[in-house]
C-alpha cells in the first residue's frame, strides 16, 4: 500500500488533447473493424490498466484467512450482530446497497459505504481520503462502525472467541499477536486479494471479442469527453481527489440535503470544501447507489451528473447509454472466497 495522501488531480474535458474526433466502430469481424479495435486497446491501455487476478497463494496465507474469518464475524462488535461485510455485501458487490448502513451503535453511517473489490489498490481510503490505508481503515473501524469504547476493547472479544491460535499462526513469533494493529494487518490482507479482473480487462490483453460494439462506443465516448482524465489507471479511479461540481454546485444535480463539505469535514482546509476521493469504477455497474451520500439511484443518472458538475456537459441519451455499456464491461465475477470461511 502506499503510505502517502492522494493527491489532488486537475481533470480535464480533454486529457492531453487526447481523441480530437471519436471513430465509428460498427462490428468486430472484418479487418477494418479490427483495426479500429485494436487502435482503441493501443490508445486506452497507457491510461487504464490491467488488475491482476489474486493467486492460489495469496487467498491461503496465515494473515489472509484470518483477515477473512474477522471480516465476516458479526460477534466482534458491539451489538454481536455487526461484521465488516454488514456494510459490503455479497449482492451489492462489496458495497452496500442502502444509502447508508447502519454501524453496532445502530445508527446510520456518515457516508455511503464505498466497494470492498479492489478498495485496498487505492491510495487512500474513504469519500475523504481520511486513511492512508487498509490498517489504518480496519483499525479505526473498531470504534466505528464496529461501535467499541476504544480498539483495546476488541481484544477481549478475539480472545472470547477462540482466536488466539490463529493470531499465533499469522504472526508467529510475537508475545502477543493478539492486538489490534494484528486485527487490522490480517483484515487488509484479506481485501487485498478481493480482486476481480472483468471483460475490460481481457479486452486490454489482446481479445477484440471480449466488449460488445457498444461497450466500445462507450470506451470511446468515455475517453472522448475527458471522464479518463479523472477515472485513469487499472481502477478507472479511486487515487486521486477532486472537487465534486467543478462546472455547478453537485447538490443542485444530486439532491443532496444538506450538502456534505466533503475533505474539509477532515481536514478543515479551505481548499478541501467539496473535495471527495475520485470514486473507481471497478464493477460499478452493481454498486447502486452512487456517490458520497448514495443521493443517485441509477448509473445512467450518474453519468449524466458527472458530465453535468464536472465537465459541463449534457450528455446525449445515446452517449449516456454507450458510457453506460462500457461501464457494465468493468464488472467482474465475485470472488469465491468473498464469503465467510
């Protein structure tokens, strides 16, 4: 993981006077029709990326089963019904199908819970950027959304429970493995292996089959109006920050009420007001609703916004549509192990 703050990103209509003009890709069979695929994957694969599928390894090791076994266990919280996955869940692709989720306290979250896929390859964590990492989310989530007094009350729970074997297992060698910066460590090596490689992703190694002619439209309409300025690297997103209404107040597009000061609530710097991490797009065609306070029901109605606020743009509804398409080609399949152990 990176141990820096993200930083903040100027995003562009046009990324470096990239595509001046977008091609018409009208089928994939004949030569003509490759090339201009081929074209697109020598064009987009510089700005994009490919994500890694997670090894046999990985998903064994000491640290990540356990990490697993504390990601899905409701009895370490304060309500005993409360789990790191009650806010990321399998239906919802490891994000969290309400608005806001409810934390062992009972009470709603502050934001809307963001996809647990992939989270772990960003810069920093959170709507705010407020964590630097995995650990550091996990470890604060103990007195969050997991509701204890402090995170040394979590240990009495791990020991409760049965997990000091365990804790002995993944970190061999230490007095006293069982504490909570262990309980944090083990729950960032699980999710750094909930990775799930999707159609883009075949499409960006060489097969010209793997995204329907509209997704292809939408790759180029997506490139086109400058979204890849902001939404660039393997996660389409999700290491940079951002002011959210670049062209217009987002709330006069979202609803939103009231509307969130965003890294300034963290922060209290000018320059943070209306800043929010740039989300990533890694599968988020299963990831409804969207943005900061979930205030967007539909991904055609957030890509509209987001050409709206950011870019000032009213995007045609057959653009909205392609955009849309090729955003469908970032969902990959749930992993396996993306359950409790």
């Amino acid at each position: 993981m990176f141990q820096r703050k993200a930083p903040m990103v100027k995003c562009t209509a046009v990324l470096f006077g990239l595509l001046a003009s977008v091609i018409t890709l009208s089928g994939c069979a004949s030569d003509p029709d490759r090339i201009a695929v081929q074209d697109l994957r020598a064009r987009v694969a510089p700005l994009t990326g490919q994500v890694a599928p997670v090894t046999a390894a990985e998903v064994s090791a000491p640290q990540a089963v356990l990490g697993r076994a504390l990601f899905w266990d409701t009895r370490l919280s304060l309500d005993g019904k409360t789990a790191c996955a009650s806010c990321h869940t399998v239906s919802a692709w490891s994000s969290d199908a309400r608005k806001l989720s409810i934390n062992a306290k009972g009470q709603p979250t502050t934001l809307h819970s963001q996809p647990m896929f992939m989270a772990q390859d960003q810069s920093s964590l959170r709507w705010y950027g407020d964590r630097r990492d995995g650990e550091h989310q996990a470890e604060r989530s103990i007195t969050g959304s997991m509701g204890m007094p402090s995170a040394a009350d979590m240990v009495p729970l791990l020991r409760r429970f049965g997990y000091e074997p365990a804790f002995a297992g993944a970190f061999p060698g230490q007095a006293d493995p069982v504490n909570p910066a262990n309980y944090a460590k083990a729950l960032a090596v699980y999710q750094r292996t909930l990775r799930n490689p999707a159609p883009f992703d075949s499409f960006l190694a060489g097969d010209n089959s793997a995204l329907s002619r509209q997704q292809l439209a939408g790759l180029e309409k997506f490139v086109a109006n400058g979204c890849v300025a902001c939404h660039s690297g393997p996660l389409l997103g999700g290491n940079g920050l951002q002011k959210f209404g670049i062209t217009r107040d987002y709330w006069l597009a979202t609803g939103s009420s009231p509307a969130d000061l965003g890294r300034f609530n963290a922060t209290k710097k000018e320059e943070d007001r209306y800043v929010f991490r740039v989300a990533m797009l890694r599968n988020v065609g299963k990831t409804a609703p969207y943005f900061h306070d979930g205030s967007v029901a539909t991904l055609e109605d957030a890509v509209r916004v987001m050409a709206e606020v950011q870019l000032g743009r009213n995007l045609p509804a057959a653009d909205v549509a392609d955009i849309v398409a090729f955003l469908g080609s970032l969902t990959g399949p749930i992993p396996t192990h993306y359950g409790p152990p």
